[in-house]
C-alpha cells in the first residue's frame, strides 16, 4: 500500500499511518487500497472546506479500519493519544469516525459534511460496480439490506457540499441505480419461477396419477361380458411404464434433460394409439370393459407428463422455494385433481355410456289408437319374458334382461327400436316422463337413463351420485334418497338428473311425495321424538315451502287436480287436498267390513279402490269401488268374483281389470266400469299369477310365451 502513503499528513508519525494501513488488510475484501485511495482522492479536493483538515483527514484513514464503525472510533481513541494527539483532536475523530455509520449530522456542521462526502465519493467511481460486488461479499450477500440502503441514498440528495454535489451526484446516482437493477436480479421475487414449478408438479403427478390408472386397468376387464382370452400383459406393460415414467419427469426437471422430459409423451403417444386400434367391437352382446378407458387416460396423462416436465426445462431454475412456487405447485395439484374429477371421470362414464350402447329398429310410427274390447282372442304375442312395462306416447316401452329397453307398437306388437346396453345383466325399471315423451330406465348397477320414448336415443344419463335415487313420482319428477344417518331428502329433478332444488325436513323423518304441475304435496312420517306426522306443501319449481298441516296421508295419488291418499294405510278414510293450500276439499269413509288392505289407482278422474268384502272367504273375492276425485262422491261399489291380491290395473277410459283363476285352473279377466263387472275367460296360455297391465285402454297379460296384448 505504498500508494497511499503520500496522502499521509506528514505532521503525524509515520508509525500511526503504518499502524492503519496494517488495518486495511485481512479478509475483507471491499476496504482496501482502492476503496481507501478513492475516499482519500476525495478529500483532498474538499479538505478547503472543512475547519480540522488533519481532523478530518485521520478520521478518514480511521473510518474502516475495523469492520464495524464504533470499533473503528475506539481504535482511534486508543491509538492517536499514544502518538500524541491531542485530546480534543481525538475526541473529533472519534466523533467523525462514528458519523460514517449514520445517522448522520446536519449540513451546518463542516468537518462531518466533509468526511461523509469523501467516504460516500466511491459511489461515482467509474469501478463502482466492482465495489458493490465486493460489499455485497464482505456483507453475507444480505441483498435485501443492501437494497435498502440504495433505496434510501437514492431517495434525497447525496451529497452535502456543493462542490462534492457538482463534481459526483450525476455519476454517484448513475452508479446507484445500475446496483439497484442488478439487487433486483439477484432478490428472489416471491413469484420468480412460479410457472416451471407449477409445469414440474404437473408433470411429477400427472405421471403418478397416469401410474394409478395403470393398476385399475390391470383389475378391470378388457371387454364386457369378461372374456379370460383377453391379455393383460398390455396393460401390466403401460402400467409399469407410467411408474418408470415418475421418475424420469422429476429426474428431466431437475437435471433440466429436455429429451429425457419427452419420452413419456411419447410412451403416451404409443399407448394411445395402441389402445384406439385394438379397442373391441361394440353390439348388443358384447362392449368395451373399463380397462379401454383406464388405458387411454394412462396415455394421455404420460403426454401431458411428457409436455409438461419438457415446457418445464425452459424455464431457468431458480434456487430455494419462494412463495409463488409453492403456491403455483399447490395449484397444479388442485388442478391436476379438478381435473380428474370434473373431466376426466366425466369423459370415462361419457365413453362407457356411448360404446355399451346398442340400438336397433325402424322407427315406424306406432299406431295409438287401440283398445281391448274383449271380442276374443290375443291381438298380438310379444314374444320373452317382461320384467317391467309402461305405457308412453310413442308405444309401449317393455324391459326385457341383459339391459334392454324395446318400444312397442300397441297395435301390432312389433318393435318400434330396442335399446341394449351390453355392460350390464339388469333388467331395467321403467318409468314414463314429460308426458310420456321420454323413458327413465333405472339399473340397479348404472343408475338411470333417459330415453327418446319416440327414436329410442339416450337423451341423458344422469349423474352416479343419483343411482341410489327412488322416484315417488315420475310426471312431473321427483326423486328422494333415504340416508341412514342425518335427513332424508327430496329432490325436484330434471329430465336429466340435476336437481333443481332439495328439501330435507330433518333426521328420523320418513318421505313420501306426489306432485300436480306446479305444487308438490311431502308426507312426513317422524318416528322419533313426539312430533306428529305432517303434510307439506312446496313449489315444484324452487321447492319453496307453501304451507304445513298436521297429519298423515298414505299412498298420496294426484288426480283431478287434487293429491289422494289414505288417512289410515289400511282402511282410510279416503281424502281430497288441494295441494296449493293443504286444504282438506272432501272425505270418503270407507266401509267397515272390508277386511283387505286398500289398494288405490287413479282413474281418469276419479279414484278406483280394491279390496275384499268382509263375508269373502281366503280373499277369494274383491269389491272395486270408484270415487269422484272432485268431489269425493261414491259413484259405485261392485262386489267382483276375483281374488283380492292379484294386479290389477286402470284402462285410460278408466275401466277396472282383474286378472284371477277360475274354476279348474283358468284365468279369467273382470271389467268394472260405470258401477257394471264383466267377465271374460281367456286362453289356457294365459298365467294370472302375473296380473293385468294396461297401456292407455289396451289391456296386456303375461302369458307362457311372453306379453299377450287382448283384442
């Protein structure tokens, strides 16, 4: 450091001067020579201004000695009496020294605003940038204090003199703002590298996920019905692919490998095509297993792997986890999920749905206007057995097994189309919908499925949180779920399985339901606690409460406007509400002597009742009476020579028929209409043991070859 030696006040021992350059050694790096040569410089082109120059001038070589500025004004203190400077010359360097570490005086005084102004001239130091670095070594690389600093300096005038104001300000500030562009780089910003964290936890658990889809589709069948010719070994390949796959997306964003990174995607690409050209054959015995699905959103998750760890590597790491990271990764996992369950899920039921179906006919239109006038004979055969039947507008929707929903023509019995899904054994229950316009189709295994009544096309498929759903009426619709801990609930449903609104009346309630156009009338059964039953009126479209009434209804029927049910389930009374305001509009008692529970079907507009008289011996005879459902007026009550228990049904004329054996094994038809009973034998092939259905005013019946449409 000979260098400075010449800026040493030759009035003061060589031996201090030597004593504080010895200082300026040691491990720091920023104080040295240089940086002491530049202060020095400095001061010697504002020394003028200042009223102790040699003051000011030690407190300047003293300033850094040491690496905290209060050691360095005790070392002064220490030193210069032992070199004979005064006490007052000391207590002024000291003073001075402890200035350069702030806050720091004001302008009045000269020697502070001097020395300051010499320290703080390595600011316009063309090496300045240099400096900096070195600063920010010696300081632990604390950039974030460093930045402080720069701010601060920044934010008033540098420079106390004038003189030092004109000669370094523009360069100091030039230098200041370069080092607070470059602290912006080195800071990590808290969203820095945000987007190559949310790619890398993408990619890491797409291929995860994609591995999961592997093991189900190792368990689940190629096809259905489940052929044991089918290999798995495709499978158990992509699958240990995709765990390969794991491995190598985290190992490619780590070691930043953008080949590497592809090779899932393209393992994806493989098995996708692999899959789409061996996917097998769909017809009415046979589909697609869910092992098709499972395999294509392996293949695809591997691409998205694949993609994203490969969009990942271009992305420049960034070192440590900032909170845009972890919150970008958290969110590529709530993504990764949501997508699972809102898309991919979906688009799997989605493509089982549309391969397992099977769907055949000529869509000819079907003759309605047909009626049983009892003159003899079958009209047609309907050949299989029938598991369930409903009448619509378009025909007579049958479920037969093995999933399969056939439209017949009424006067013919020829199929009109027949839907067959091949992923299920169970004969479906039939319900008819929007008057008759569509078919609800309810598998025990798939839920339910909403059919064109007309073309036989699967208009909707509702959602599987539904499968467990009952309907307690089906025109309009409402559904209800029991719940074996907290409320039952009702629902008011729309053609395509979403709930419109939902009711739930609390716990150890039970739920009965029927509905006009525009009013639902709930039955509540509570069976805990001392509550009584109550009726409860609600809106069809929003399912707003309309009023509350006590009591209990049973087998709640709307017709003629009005919701009918039974005050005692077994013997009434019969009674009338007026479903908007659960007002009673009418009761009819029911007589005495009946000993059968009551059964009740709608009928036009009025109400048939069946049950037995109270002389009928084993239930061997029935008595049909019909009620105005206006008025609640008994129009006719007709003992019947029919045994009580069999089905019976209600033509659209509202004809009574029952099916019962007569003598010597036969089965023989009774009508009851307009208070008269008919009798009819029919064909030995006929079995009474399954009833009588109607479809509008054709009456049906199960025979040993199938369904026998009356002429």
């Amino acid at each position: 450091m000979a260098g400075l030696r010449e800026y040493w006040d030759e009035s003061l021992p060589e031996a201090l001067r030597d004593e504080v350059i010895r200082r300026y050694g040691g491990k720091r790096i920023a104080y040295r020579e240089r940086y002491l040569t530049v202060v020095l410089t400095a001061f010697e082109a504002l020394e003028q201004l200042c009223t102790d120059p040699i003051a000011v001038r030690l407190a300047a070589w003293f300033h850094r000695a040491e690496r905290s500025t209060e050691a360095s004004a005790l070392l002064a203190e220490e030193l210069l009496p032992k070199y004979d400077v005064s006490p007052v010359r000391t207590a002024e360097v000291a003073r001075l020294v402890r200035l350069t570490g702030g806050p720091h005086v004001a302008e009045s005084d000269a020697n502070g605003n001097v020395l300051l102004d010499a320290v703080e001239s390595v600011y316009a130091d063309p090496r300045y940038a240099t400096h900096a670095s070195e600063v920010r070594r010696d300081a632990g690389y604390d950039v974030e204090g460093r930045r402080q600093l720069v701010e601060a300096l920044l934010k008033d005038r540098i420079y106390r003199t004038q003189l030092a104001y004109d000669r370094y300000e523009t360069a100091a500030r030039a230098n200041l703002t370069d080092e607070l562009t470059t602290l912006d780089g080195l800071t990590p910003h808290p969203w820095r590298g945000w987007q190559r964290a949310a790619l890398a936890v993408t990619a890491v658990l797409s291929a995860f996920v994609a591995f999961v889809a592997g093991v189900a589709a190792v368990r689940a069948p190629w096809r259905v019905p489940e052929y044991s010719g089918d290999s798995v070994w495709p499978a158990v390949v992509l699958m240990l692919a995709a765990l390969v796959a794991v491995a190598v997306v985290y190992s490619a964003v780590v070691r930043n490998a953008r080949v590497m990174a592809a090779a899932p995607a393209v393992v994806g690409v493989i098995g996708a095509l692999v899959v789409w050209l061996t996917t097998p054959d769909t017809n009415g015995a046979s589909g697609v297993g869910e092992r098709v699905p499972f395999l294509m959103i392996l293949s695809v998750l591997l691409i998205v792997a694949g993609a994203a760890a490969f969009a990942a590597t271009r992305f420049t790491p960034t070192p440590g986890r900032n909170r845009g990271q972890r919150l970008a990764g958290l969110g590529a996992v709530v993504v990764v999920f949501l997508a699972i369950f809102l898309v991919i899920d979906p688009l799997q039921r989605a493509y089982l749905l549309s391969a397992n179906e099977y769907l055949d006919g000529q869509h000819q239109p079907a003759n309605l206007d047909v009626r049983t006038d009892f003159a003899g004979g079958p009209l047609w055969t309907s050949k299989s057995n029938v598991q369930s039947l409903v009448a619509t507008a378009h025909g007579i929707a049958i479920a037969r097994g093995r999933g399969t929903v056939e439209m017949l023509d009424p006067a013919t019995g020829q199929s009109r189309w027949r839907y067959t899904r091949a992923d299920t054994d169970d004969a479906p229950h039939l319900y008819a919908l929007n008057g008759g316009q569509q078919v609800l189709a309810s598998y025990e295994d798939l839920g339910y499925v909403a059919l064109d009544a007309d073309t036989g096309q699967r208009k909707a498929a509702w959602p599987q949180s539904t499968r467990d759903y009952d309907i307690d009426d089906n025109d309009p619709l409402i559904t209800g779920k029991s719940v074996s801990k907290g409320s039952d609930k009702l629902y008011g449903t729309n053609l395509d399985g979403s709930n419109r609104w939902t009711y739930e009346p609390g716990r150890c309630t039970g739920i009965g339901a029927s509905a006009t156009p525009d009013t639902v009338v709930v039955q509540l059964g509570h069976s805990c606690g001392s509550d009584p039953d109550q009726l409860v009126g609600l809106n069809l479209k929003n399912g707003k409460k309309l009023w509350t009434h006590d009591g209990s209804l049973s087998d709640l029927t709307t017709v003629g406007g009005l919701v009918v049910g039974l005050q005692s389930e077994r013997y009434g009374p019969l009674v009338g509400v007026d479903p908007r305001s659960g007002d009673i509009k009418w009761r009819a008692e029911i007589p005495s002597d009946w000993t059968c529970p009551l059964q009740m079907e709608s009928a036009g507009n009025h109400v048939a009742l069946v049950s037995c008289p109270g002389d009928a011996e084993n239930r061997t005879d029935s008595v049909v009476e019909v009620v105005d459902a206006g008025t609640g007026k008994v129009e006719s009550t007709t003992p019947v020579q029919v045994g009580f228990g069999q089905r019976y049904a209600v033509t659209t004329d509202g004809v009574v028929v029952l099916a019962g054996p007569y003598s010597g094994g036969t089965c023989r038809l009774a009508t009851v209409s307009d208070g008269a009973v008919g009798y009819y034998n029919v064909d030995d092939s006929v079995l009474c043991g399954y009833g009588v259905r109607t479809a509008g005013n054709l009456v049906l019946v199960s025979g040993e070859d199938g369904l026998i449409a009356l002429r």
